[in-house]
C-alpha cells in the first residue's frame, strides 16, 4: 500500500481528526488526472496526478506522482499539520477507476502550473480547500524543466 505524508492547514487537520474521534468514516473520492503534450506540441510527456476528494471535510489534495511509480488501488494518507507535528493522522482511501485528462503543450513544470490552477479554480469555486504536493524526487522536478 502506498502511503504519503500530507501537510494541511491546522483547521482542515482538526476537522479530519473530529471524524476520527467519533470513530465516522470519512466520505471520500480517490481519481487519477494525467496531463499530456509536450514544448514543441510533438512528442508526449505525462504528469499524472492523484487527487483525493474528502466531501464532509470541504477539501482535496492532489499529489504530482513521479512517472515510474506503478499505481496500486489503495493508498493511506497520513496527515499532519504544524499544530501536531508529531500526531498523524491516518486515512485509508482507495482511487477508482476514473482518469480525467488534459492537454497542455509546455513542459512538466508548466503542466503542473496548469493543473494545479485549474483544480484550484475548480475547487475553490465550491468552496473547497486545495493542496497541490509534488512527490517526485528532485532530480526528476528540476530534470523535467527547460535549459536556457
């Protein structure tokens, strides 16, 4: 099972973690988002993104996976936040089958830019709280962008 440590604001933590006390399950959507194209509008480079909708808490996260990462269904978020930086809190999530996708021609660093802009207007426009992490490794962040 795939885990990744999350960052949230200190409300959002608290709000996940009142779910957790009472012992409720937290409703949630898990999907995939691939954005394709490339600088010169040949070739195809992919940034794909998990994105984890969580209804009663009124927030998503999206994580910029690296490219070599095989997929599994279920994964476990462990949220933390500055309030409790040594209390996570877990939530077990499974992604469905659902890939939405997007076209953008510019580098992997402008995809991302794009989709984390375009999921924010999207969410911010029903008023949910987005977070956009990269978990690729540096050397394939900063690999990705354009040389001078």
């Amino acid at each position: 099972m795939l885990q990744i440590m999350c960052m949230v604001d200190s409300e959002d933590y608290w709000n996940l973690n009142s779910f957790n006390e009472a012992g409720k399950v937290v409703n949630y959507y898990g999907y995939t988002f691939n954005v394709e194209g490339s600088p010169d509008g040949k070739g195809h480079s992919v940034i794909r993104v998990i994105v984890v909708e969580f209804a009663d808490s009124k927030m998503a996260v999206g994580f910029v996976t690296p490219t070599d990462l095989k997929l599994e269904k279920e994964l476990r978020i462990r949220f933390i936040s500055n309030d409790s930086p040594t209390k996570d809190l877990p939530v077990d999530c499974k992604l469905s089958d659902e890939v939405k996708k997007a076209a953008y021609n510019g580098d992997d660093l402008e995809k991302i830019e794009y989709i984390g802009y375009t999921l924010e207007r999207f969410y911010d426009n029903n008023n949910v709280k987005f977070y956009l992490h990269d978990l690729r490794p540096q050397t394939e962040a900063e690999g990705q962008q354009e040389q001078p």
